[in-house]
C-alpha cells in the first residue's frame, strides 16, 4: 500500500488518527466550533440590521423632507440601499484585509503538514464559509430594507 511509501511523521499522524479512541470526539468538537460559528453570524448580523433599522427610523423625517424637495421614489430607494449595504459591509473590510492576507500562509504551513490528498483543505474550507456569509449577508440586507421601505415611507 501507499502507507509505506509514507514519511515517518505522516505514519505517526495517521496512526494517531485510526486508532485514538477520541477521534470521534476530536469530529464532534469540530462540528461544535462550526455551529458556534453559524450562532455568531446570525447574532452579528441580527445586531447589524437592529442597529440600521432603528437609524433608518430616526432619520425617517429627513428622508421624508428629501421627497418634498423633489427627490423620486427611486432615488430615495436608492439612497436608502446604498446607505444599508455601507453600514451592513464596513465591518467587514477589517476582517476581509486580515483574511486576505493570512489564509494563504497559514494554508501553505498545513499544506507542509497534511498528506497530499488535504492539500488546500482551509482553502475550500474558507470558500465554503464565504458562501455561507453572502447568503447571511443578502438575506439580512433584503430584511432590512424590507423593513427600512416601511418605516421611511417609500412606496412602490
């Protein structure tokens, strides 16, 4: 088998793995971290979209006063999109900088560590995870100005 054409320290991990009595325990934590995670992202962007709700509302007599001087409803729906993605996304360009630039060195190191067959793995992992944020992200969004058109007034 290929076992034999491996390097010592990979054997070592690979025995750790099949025969360590918690490695079913090791899987369960992770699927653990990764619930945990899901529960932060909602309560980031439920905090997020409160936030901009409650903003929206105070500002509902402005952005009344800006149709009274001639503003159409659409732009009035476009101020009010643009103004709830700039407030849901800044957050996140802090944390997209330090991404950007960290998971690459970081996949490089366990791309020294793990066999050839997890090569890249935190990349598709971070992928995954990406995909899952947009859907958050355009899913809150919609919410939002689902509610924001409410509370400010704009018709359709």
């Amino acid at each position: 088998m290929y076992y034999k054409d491996l390097n010592q320290a990979q054997q070592e991990r690979l025995g750790e793995s099949f025969h360590d009595p918690g490695h079913a325990a090791k899987k369960n934590v992770g699927v653990l971290q990764i619930s945990l995670c899901l529960i932060f992202i909602v309560i980031y962007f439920s905090v997020l979209s409160l936030q901009q709700i409650v903003e929206l509302k105070r500002e509902s007599k402005g952005i009344k006063v800006l149709s009274y001087i001639g503003k159409s409803n659409k732009q009035i729906k476009e101020l009010v999109k643009k103004q709830i993605a700039g407030k849901l996304l800044m957050p996140m360009f802090m944390t997209l900088l330090v991404l950007l630039f960290s998971i690459p060195l970081v996949n490089l190191k366990l791309n020294l560590l793990l066999p050839i067959v997890m090569h890249n793995i935190l990349l598709r992992a971070v992928f995954c995870f990406a995909i899952c944020f947009l859907l958050f992200y355009v899913c809150y969004f919609f919410v939002v100005y689902t509610i924001s058109k409410q509370y400010v007034g704009i018709v359709n």
